[in-house]
C-alpha cells in the first residue's frame, strides 16, 4: 500500500538527517537555551513525522484536542504550525540536535519561498513520476437541502448549480487518477435568504470532502477566491486553506436576526448553532473565535500579533487590553455602525490578508503554480483537469432541462381543468394520473436539487392515491352508465 | 538437459504454486449485516476502505465504510483458512475468552445516536440502551456512551439518567464520550462523571421548549421550568458537576470560573471569576477548548486509541461491537418505520375519506406491522400520527368498524329498494 512507502522514506530521512547533521533548524541559542534541559544533555528538538513523509522539526508546544502546535523557525523567524493527529506518523521528542557541518545548507534559511506556516512535502517515493495535481472546480450556487428549492431555483434563475452528484463524480473522477494534491478552486455561494442555515445546503457535501481529508494518501487543498453565505462553511473543514489575493470569505452574520417567537429559544438555537461551527473550526486547527466573529454582526473581533502568536479579542479594545489591536469586525452600534452597507465591517468579511493574518490561510497566491511551489512540488508537475468542468455542465444541463419539463407538467396538470368538456372522466383522470407519476419520476431523479426533503413527493403519493380512489369511482359509474343503456336498448327491441 | 528440465518444471511448480498462493491469498472484510467481502484492500482511510473483489473475470472496486465493517482479516491467511474461518465467523464473537489477552481491559463503545437527527426519545431511549447493556454485562469492564445527538423528549430523558445513575453505574467504569449533545442529549450525559469531547464536540443549549407552530417555539415556563432546573441540580450532582453550569445551559446567567492552584475549577454566577464563561444574554454550549480549559471534560479525543489513551490504558481490547451494531441497526429500522408509517397513515386516511374498506384495511394492517418491528413508535409520535399504542388502534379499529357497517346499511337499503321495484 503507498501508505508504508512514505513511512520508510521518512524513516529514511530522519536517519540521514540526523547521520548528515543538516539541520531544518537555523543554529539558534535561543532555541537551545530555551530547550536544553539541562547543561549535559545540550540543545535538543522534537521532530514530527507525517504521513506524506514530510519531517518538520521544532519545539512541541503543544499536543492536546488531537493536534499538535510546533514553533518552527525559518529564515530566523519563528513560527507556530498546528498539525492533526490523524496527519502524523510519528513524533519524537528531546533529540538531541546535531553540530552543524560547516558549509551545509540550511534549506529552509536559504529558501526564499518558505512562508511562514509553509509545509515542505518531501516528493513521495523517488520512483521518477511527477506528482499529480488535480485542479477541482467548486465555482457556483450551492443548492441542498433547504425547504422549496424548487421554488428558489425557479425565482432566483440561478443555473451555475452546485449539488451532491457533480461533486461526488468530480472526486471520484480526481481520485481515480491517483492524484498527491488535489487543489479545489472554491468560487462559490449560497441562498442569501436563509442566512446561517445557509450552512445546511453544504450538509450533503460534507462526507465527500471529508473523506478525502482523512485519507492520508491525499493532500487536499482549498484555494479561496468566494466563499460566501453558507458557502462560506465549507472550508472550515480542511486544514489547509489558500487565498486568492481578492478572494473574501464570509457575508454570513445574520444570526443576530435568528426568530422563532421565543428570546430563551433563540438564545439556545444560536448558542448551539455557533458552537456546532466552532467544533468544526476546532477540528481543523483554526482558532473559534472567528466563527463567532462572522457569526453575528453584534460580535466584536479583534486580533494582534505577541511573541509570535496572534491573539483575538471579543469586545472594543479597552486600556487594559493593551496596544497593537487590528479591528476585524465592531458591534456596528452608534459611532461603530457603518455609514454605507456595502462598505463596512459590521458583517465580517475575511479578505486574504486578514485570513493570512489569523491564521486562517497558510498563503496568498493567484496562479496555481504558486500555489503548487508553496504546497512543496518544487519541479515538474502534471496538472489534472479531468471531467470536472463537463461534469457540472452536463449536470446543469440536465437540471435546466428537468426544470423546464417541471414547469411543463405542472403547466399541463393545471391546463386539465379546462378543455373538452366531452372528455370522459376516467380519461381527464387517467391523464392526470399519468402527469403525476412522470413528475414524480422528475423529483426522483433531480432529488438533491428538486425535492432533498421528499415532501414534494409525499404530496405527490397521496394525490396519487386520491386519485386511484376516484378511477375506481368512475369505472364503477361508466359501468353502471353502461349496463343502463343496454338494458334501454334490450327494452326497445 | 535434465538439470535444465528439473529447474524449469521446480519453476513451474513454484510458479504455479506463487500463483495459486497469490490468489489464494486474500483479505477479507466481514460486514456487520453477516456478508464477507474477499478481495484486495488497496485504500484504506480511517472511515473506509477499497476492496477489489473478484466474480469470474470481472473484477468490482468497493467502498465500505469501517462502520458497517465487524473486523477485517488481513492476507496472511491463505484463503483455505479464511474459509474456515468465516465458517466459524458465526459463532466466533470478537469478546471470546479466548480472543482476549490477559490483562487487557474489556472496553465496549455505544454508539447513541449517530446524527443530529437522532433524537432522545425514538432513537435513543432507556429499552433500547437496557437490552444493550444487558448483552455487555459479564463481557465488558468499561462502557463508553458515545452520544451524537441535538436532544429531544424530555419524559425519555429523565428515564435515560435514572437508568443509567442507578444501573450502568454500578456495573461498569462508565464513560461519557461526547461528539454532540445538545439539549436532552447533554442531559444524557451529564450524569456521568468522566467525559470526554470530540474536538468538534458542542455539549449544552439545554432550554427546554414547545413548538406551538411552525417556526414558533415556546421555553419552558413557571412551574415546569422550576422542575427543569430542579431536574439540572440533581443531575449536576449525579455526575459531580457544578450545578451552575447545566444552569447556564438552561437560562441566561452569567457565569465565571477561577482555577486554583490545584486545577480546580470554582465556579461563580458572576462574572467576575478569572475566565468568562457566560453571559447573561446568552445560553451556554461548550466547545472542546472551553471544555478542557474549564475542567469540565477529562480529556479530547478523536479515535478510539487516543480515547482510550487518556483513559490511561494501555492494554485493552474491543468488545461488544455486535452489541453496538444492534443498536445501529435499531435506529436504521426505526428510520424506516418512520418514513413507511407516514405513508401509511396518510393512505389510510385518504382510503376512509373514499370509503373504500378494503384499502383501510390493507394500510391499518401496515401500520400494525410498523409498530411491532419498531415498537419505540408505540412511545413516540411520528409522521403527524400520535403513538401507535393500543389506544390509537382501538380507535382506527373503530372507525372501521362503523365504515363497514356503514357500507353494509347502504347495500342493504339498495337490495331492499331492488326488491320493491320488482
């Protein structure tokens, strides 16, 4: 299985790391100060090994909730970095660092690319092919399971849709090419109207992504360029995220406006629907305080840098709090309320700055090749396309025409109650029956887009059944209307 | 020529014999609803693998998830044991005393709720997790409730605290391990006193409410809400939490902690502790890092393995996995019932309201039957039907009844009218 061979390798370079006394650490006596137990033991690190083969070499700050925070240092700079459990191999702890050759190079020091945060993949097993990159397009409206999306999708004239099938085939697709990273390009959003419960519509796309996400043999990346509305969920469930230098992610904070009659329930519905989102943010090694900064416009959010780490606060910066404080987002109340909508931060909006800022994003790039050198794919590469883009347009395609025939049928079942008044009833019923069942067979097949909740069909099923009731009626009735004019006629003769 | 000839035909045989090794050997992937997959596991993540399997020529890839997977047998066992063994499959449990090493802790996990749509009430309830615990008793040292749910009925969820207070308790190590329980499902777990969170865990919103409308709810009020706090006391007790913190999961208090210098948290409903935990406009629920910070849980895990790690064993075996796909299996069949009884009480409805006795018949025998392979139903309504007791059949036998006689009458009144013509 490929999973072993990185295993070895990495096993590998960590003995030649060690043999060769190249060290990923720039030569620091603050460091050795810092984590030399004592005097005869001399300067130590702690190496991680993850499962892709990557040995990143620090200090362990940190190991609870299932990730690990190691302070790394490039380039002089020291840096925090989280990774999860489920990416580690192995971690050692108090090695003992090695002199430095003289003359050997110190890659990360030398490395103009190495970001801070950056993750230098090792190339999987020197076997001689290029790592594979599959571009995954995510760009569009994410539909799902809200109530009436047929009716949305009728009113809204949104076709760019995005729903379980195109992207359940699109990864299926991506992974049948064996891909190392597969990167999706995430220009997307939700309905506007239904606000945080927006999030709902990603439900259904949730287990596709995250599979992969567990799956070791595969890195996979989001590149941000929109992520808004209940879009704007999605991401949190990846590790890595990348931003376009305009991309924005956010537009979500409405939950100030959640109602259903009652000032305790809503408390509860919005405290629960919160902290649902920082699970996931938690998860995924990203900081809660920003899902509830995007969660209500009448949150504060604030951040600074200190000793390397950033730091938020939850309400207006006050003396005590100190200096140093960047506002994300206000409770947008008297002199903090903002004078133009559309300009503003009373509703957060995370830009790419901001995102690299708190952590959000590991980097900021524009073309894929950026953003290919940065995941650490140093050389040749070959960029996957696949049947991504004809996936979708085939699936809207056939959307659009499933909604065109909808529109059709509903047309020709109304049409029924005028017209021939000759026409018999059981023929006006069997039509109607007929009509009924092909636009059952319509919301059957454009499920997750036409009927994700299956009330259109229940309603469907017992119309259906109304009208099996009232054939047999009026078989009963042209049987009988027929025995008559027999015996009428059987009379006259 | 003859060396040469022996050397070709041992090379043959061995060939052969690689051959016949080859695809004798074989992984084999035993499902929980008794199949056995045999093929090749060629991906493996930590919720599923790929499994090539072969009929014929024709060779069929296949994701399974772990979750419907009993244990899988790796390929260094020839296939003719594996025939073996999957023949004894049947009455080889994975808790054997012989399977088990000396030493090794017993642990079983149980699964209740497996989604924010499980409810407290029809898919976790008091019977169901009884017939569960009594199938482990003897076979388990440590029981771990993994709960995954967004709450519902209160009435079950008193009746899950005392069975698990006053049964569970005594019998096993008893651990709490929470991916989401919100509402009735933190009061689930609030009895026990070592629990631990996911980190996407979210543990608290415990308002207990009414709808009295479509989007219009109504908290729990006067009297019944003293009896809900009251309720909290004592299952903060139970699980030797503080009470004002279920409090603060109840209603808008503020609430503040200070950590002494030994760890422990004391907590105040003020806020002027240490750490803000609450305000007083706002309901609480716990993510993990507030979980662990406050001390209300022991420890965050993500797998079983890191779970088990912070219980701070080391040697400790799996036991009780058939008990736990039971009840998996009881939430799948109670799903199903759900959807079918909704039809089926519709159907019925529409064949009263066209007098049509036949098909009234028909779909009142479905929903009996509905009720006796989901009996939690009979407790809990559902599809726009009150529960399926006898008390609701006696009344849909009743409306039967009357339609019959009613069809009877008319057919008799048309026979006599037949007659008088004549």
């Amino acid at each position: 299985m490929k999973s072993r061979i990185p295993a070895l390798f990495a096993a590998l370079s960590l003995l030649m790391i060690l043999s060769l006394g190249v060290s990923w650490v720039a030569p620091s006596s603050a460091i050795a100060a810092e984590t030399a137990p004592s005097d005869e033991q001399g300067p130590t690190k702690d190496l991680i090994v993850l499962r892709s083969g990557t040995v990143v070499e620090g200090q362990i700050l940190e190991e609870s909730g299932g990730v690990v925070k190691i302070e790394i240092v490039v380039s002089g700079i020291k840096a925090t970095t989280t990774y999860r459990m489920s990416e580690i191999l192995e971690i050692q702890r108090d090695i003992p660092v090695v002199t430095d050759i003289p003359g050997s190079r110190n890659p990360e020091a030398d490395d103009p690319d190495a970001g801070w945060g950056d993750r230098d993949d090792a190339p999987a097993a020197d076997s001689g092919d290029k790592p594979k990159v599959y571009r995954f397009p995510l760009k569009g409206h994410i539909v799902g399971e809200f109530r009436s999306v047929l009716n949305y999708l009728l009113q809204s004239n949104r076709r760019d849709i995005i729903s379980y099938t195109p992207v359940e085939k699109t990864m299926r697709d991506a992974l049948s090419y064996d891909p190392d990273v597969i990167i999706v390009e995430m220009d997307a959003d939700a309905p506007s109207t239904i606000g945080w419960d927006g999030g709902i519509v990603t439900v259904p796309l949730l287990p596709i992504f995250q599979e992969v996400i567990d799956d070791p043999d595969v890195r996979l990346v989001f590149w941000i360029k929109d992520a808004n509305f209940g879009a704007a969920f999605l991401p949190f469930i990846c590790p890595e995220i990348y931003f376009e230098s305009d991309g924005t992610l956010g537009g979500i904070g409405t939950l100030d406006d959640f109602d259903i009659g009652d000032e305790l329930v809503n408390a509860k519905q919005i405290s629960l629907r919160i902290v649902t989102e920082e699970g996931v943010a938690i998860k995924n090694g990203y900081d809660p305080a920003i899902i509830r900064g995007l969660a209500r416009k009448s949150n504060w959010l604030c951040y600074r840098f200190r000793h390397g780490k950033v730091e938020f606060l939850e309400h207006e910066p006050r003396e005590i709090d100190g200096d140093g404080w960047v506002i994300l987002t206000d409770d947008g109340k008297g002199e903090f309320k903002d004078k133009m909508k559309t300009r503003g931060n009373d509703v957060l909006n995370i830009n790419a700055k901001m995102a690299k800022d708190i952590e959000l994003s590991k980097g900021t790039f524009d073309k894929i090749d950026d953003l290919v050198f940065s995941l650490g794919i140093r050389g040749d590469y070959d960029l996957i396309e696949g049947r991504a883009k004809r996936n979708f347009s085939e699936w809207r395609d056939r959307v659009e025409i499933g909604i065109d025939r909808y529109v059709e049928l509903n047309r020709d079942i109304e049409n029924l109650g005028s017209g021939n008044r000759n026409q018999s009833a059981i023929s006006l019923l069997g039509r109607q029956r007929r009509l009924l069942r092909e636009l059952r067979g319509l919301l059957t097949t454009y499920e997750e887009v036409f009927d994700p909740t299956g009330q259109q069909r229940a309603g469907i099923d017992i119309e259906l059944e109304k009208l099996r009731e009232q054939l047999l009626q009026a078989s009963a009735a042209e049987r009988k209307k027929n025995q008559r004019s027999v015996g009428r006629s059987k009379q006259r003769r | 020529m003859t060396k040469i000839r022996t050397i070709l035909i041992l090379l043959a045989v061995f060939s052969v014999g690689l051959l016949t090794s080859v695809t004798a050997i074989a992984d084999s992937v035993y499902l929980n609803d008794g199949r056995v997959l045999e093929g090749v596991i060629t991906r493996e993540g930590d919720t599923f693998v790929y499994i090539t399997t072969k009929v014929g020529d024709i060779e069929k890839n296949e994701l399974v998830l772990k979750t419907n997977i009993k244990r899988i047998v790796r390929d260094s066992t020839p296939a003719e044991d594996l025939a073996e063994t999957a023949a004894t499959a049947a009455d080889e449990t994975p808790d054997s005393a012989a399977s088990i090493p000396d030493g090794a802790t017993r642990i079983a996990f149980l699964r209740l709720g497996w989604g924010p749509e499980d409810t407290v009430g029809p898919y976790i309830n008091a019977d169901a997790l009884e017939r569960s615990v009594e199938e482990l008793e003897g076979k388990a040292d440590v029981l771990v409730l993994w709960i995954n749910t967004g709450g519902g009925s209160v009435a079950e969820t008193i009746k899950l605290v005392d069975y698990i207070e006053h049964e569970i308790k005594p019998k096993f190590r008893l651990v709490g391990w929470v991916r989401r329980a919100i509402s009735g499902g933190s009061f689930t777990m609030h009895p026990i006193e070592e629990i631990y969170f996911m980190p996407e865990t979210s543990y608290g919103g415990s308002v207990a409410f009414s709808m009295t409308g479509p989007r219009k709810a109504k908290a729990v009020e006067g009297a019944g809400l003293e009896q809900m706090l009251d309720f909290g006391e004592q299952v903060s007790s139970y699980g030797h939490h503080d009470p004002l913190i279920m409090r603060a999961m109840q209603i808008r208090i503020p609430l503040s902690v200070d950590i002494d210098e030994d760890g422990v948290a004391h907590w105040r409903e003020d806020l002027e502790g240490k750490y803000i935990v609450n305000t007083d406009d706002k309901i609480l629920t716990l993510n993990s890092q507030e979980a662990m910070k406050f001390g209300f849980a022991k420890g965050v895990a993500s797998t079983k393995e890191e779970l088990v790690k912070e219980m701070g064993y080391n040697e400790w075996v799996e036991v009780g996995q058939d008990v736990d796909a039971e009840q998996q299996k009881f939430r799948d069949d109670m799903k199903k019932a759900e959807l079918e009884i909704s039809k089926a009480g519709r159907n019925f409805q529409n064949a009263m309201a066209n007098k049509n006795l036949a098909r009234a018949r028909k779909f009142l025998g479905d929903l009996r039957s509905w009720s006796r392979r989901a009996p939690a139903w009979q407790d809990f309504s559902t599809g726009g039907l009150p529960p399926l007791n006898r008390e609701f059949f006696r009344e849909l036998d009743r409306q039967v009844d009357a339609l019959q006689r009613e069809i009877q009458e008319k057919e008799r009144s048309a026979r006599n009218r037949k007659k008088k013509r004549r």
